[in-house]
C-alpha cells in the first residue's frame, strides 16, 4: 500500500488513502498491529469504495507520543485526519479490537462524522484488575526488552488453530507488524487500553447500521460475547466468520469481504 504523511498537529500519521466509489470506509487496526493487516480488504474493496486506512498514533510510521494515548485521543486523530483529507461525508468506520474501542470513542464524540459500523472481533467489556495490571506489565516488558519479546506470547492468541498449523504467511505478516512498531507506542497504547472505560451501557443508543463480525475461533473477543454486543445495539447485525480467530480480516478474507459489500450494500 502507498503511504502518505498527513500533519494532523502535534504528529503526523501515515495513512493509505486508495480506491474510488462515494462511500469512504475508514480502517482501524488492532494492537500491536498496523495498517497492513487490512492487506486483503484493500485489494477486496478498493473497486468500490474510497479507501482511508491509517498507522495509528505510534505505530508503523506514524508519530509517537510518550506515555499514555487514550481511546479518545485516537478517536480524535481519526477525526482530525478526515479534517486534512477533506472528507466531510459520513464514513463507515471499521475497527478491529482496540480498533473496536476507538470506534466507540469515535462513536461518542464523533457522531456526526459517523455513517455506519463495522465492529470485528472487540469487546464493549472493561478490563478485569488482573488484565489492567498484565497491561501496565507488558507496557513496561515492551521498554526495557523490546516489542519483539514482549508481544511474542501474543501471537498465538491471535488466530484461529487452523491459521497456526496451516497459514505461515498470516504469521510471518503478523510478526512483522509487531517488531516494526516503536516500543513507546506500543506501550503508550497498552496503557490506553488499561483506562478505558466500560462502554456496555451505551450500546442501545448507537443506532447507526453496524456489522459486528467475528472469528469463530477467537478466544480474546469470543463469538458469544460479540453477540451479545450486537444483540444489545438496535441496528445490528452479526456475523460468525469459519477458519478465522481474532484476525478474521485476514485469517478469512474472502468471507470478511463479502459481509462487508453486503453490509454496505
Ligand atoms: C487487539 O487485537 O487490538 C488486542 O487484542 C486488544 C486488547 O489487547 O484488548
């Protein structure tokens, strides 16, 4: 994908903008990924739809901020990033995991930008203390021994068994995303995610179309909780994805982007 640096203030964001069509589709990675795990969408849908798909805020190439970014403070560089790239249009915003908790954020603070929903493999759910604390852990790990270390029990957690015993490239592309990323980003997110609040009592009032999709392997956001989150939205509908865990983007993208060109109509 070609990238572009875009100045949205204190940093600037690389961003792939591709694709042609009215409806512009806004691509928010998961952690400690970037934007090349949207590999398969950008070659599915670029055809149809206008492509925005960013490194969010210390990540891939995109500047880095020390210390803590916030589920809001992504949700406001989206929204920024938009402002420079004069997409004034609703867009649909499709957020994988973290990208999930920033598209609630976006959601909140953002509504008027926001035409539509595609929500895979993320929780509404808060952490428990014990995760908040592994969080705060694994933030320190990522400084003082590397992102590679750090994230590498991560891994497996992410796909599905089959993926595991019989994608090596899904592996090998998931490693990459990871070791590439600065370690102060990578924390700086880990302890976003550990202050983010529940967002399980605003659900009934996000009445934008949504898509809530996920893996029917993934043990991080599970199939039964992604449910319940589009049970509990009033315009939403759920989708279970074969062969595919946490990254069901790339572990089944030929399905992925069906439900997506359904979805979008
Ligand atoms: C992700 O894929 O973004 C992470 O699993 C999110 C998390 O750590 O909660």
């Amino acid at each position: 994908m070609g990238m572009r640096e875009i100045n949205i203030g204190d940093i600037d964001m690389s961003v792939s903008v591709t694709g042609q069509g009215r409806k512009p589709l806004l691509f928010v990675h998961g952690f400690p990924l970037d934007h090349t795990m949207w590999v398969e969408q950008a070659a599915g849908l670029a055809a149809t739809h206008r492509l925005i798909i960013p490194n969010l805020r210390g990540f891939g190439d995109s500047g880095v901020t020390l210390g803590t970014v916030t589920m809001e403070q992504f949700a406001d560089d989206l929204a920024t990033l938009l402002d420079r790239l004069e997409i004034t249009e609703p867009i649909t915003l499709c957020g994988l995991s973290m990208g999930g908790y920033i598209a609630w954020q976006f959601w909140r603070r953002h509504a008027d930008r926001l035409g539509r929903l595609i929500l895979c493999d993320t929780r509404a759910a808060t952490d428990t203390e014990e995760v908040r604390r592994a969080r705060l852990i694994m933030a320190e790990q990522v400084i003082s021994q590397g992102v590679e270390a750090a994230t590498a029990p991560m891994l497996e957690k992410l796909v599905a068994p089959s993926t595991l015993a019989g994608k090596p490239d899904i592996i090998s592309a998931l490693k990459q995303m990871m070791i590439h990323n600065p370690p102060e980003g990578v924390a700086a997110a880990q302890r976003g995610m550990a202050e983010r609040p529940d967002v399980s009592g605003w659900l009934g009032k996000i009445d934008v179309p949504t898509l809530v999709v996920c893996g029917e392997d993934d043990g991080i956001s599970p199939p039964e909780e992604m449910h319940e989150i589009a049970a509990a939205m009033p315009q939403a509908t759920f989708v279970c994805l074969a062969d595919a865990g946490h990254m069901s983007p790339l572990e089944n993208a030929d399905d992925f982007n069906d439900a997506v060109r359904e979805f979008l109509g």
